[in-house]
C-alpha cells in the first residue's frame, strides 16, 4: 500500500524524508499483479485484513475477569 500521502500530511523532517528516499525500491504498477504467481487479488486477501485468530480476544476477555475480580474483591457480598 503506498502511503506517501500520510507521510507528507504529518511533516516529517528533511532527516525522515532522507532515510525515506534511500529505502524506497521503486513503484509497482498494480494492474499487473494477477500476472504474478499467485497475485490473484481477490483471491489472496489483498485487502489488507488479518483474523488474529482467538488469541487476540483471549487478552480483553482476561483484562476482563481480572477486573471484575478485584472489583468483587472489594465490595462486601453481606455476609
């Protein structure tokens, strides 16, 4: 994804646009990426999105529980 565009628009120093010029490669001409082995667009998920997988709702499901712990750890049940 080219993201020049955001890079201008937050006004990095000459340094940053530097570094930037030394690693840019070159440009890739998107309309040929299907005569790439296996450049199918569609098919390869070029949208850029990942599934994480369950582990990354594990974390706020855990923060969770350890929350309400303390929060019931605290208040007096009436006993």
């Amino acid at each position: 994804m080219d993201a020049s565009q955001e890079f201008d628009d937050v006004g990095h120093s000459k340094d940053a646009h530097n570094i930037r010029d030394k690693l840019l490669i070159g440009d890739f001409d998107m309309s040929t990426v299907d005569q790439l082995p296996g450049g199918d667009s569609k098919k390869a998920g070029a949208s850029g999105g990942g599934g994480g997988g369950g582990a990354s709702m594990a974390i706020p499901i855990i923060v969770l529980i350890i929350i309400l712990a303390i929060v019931f750890k605290q208040i007096p049940l009436g006993n």
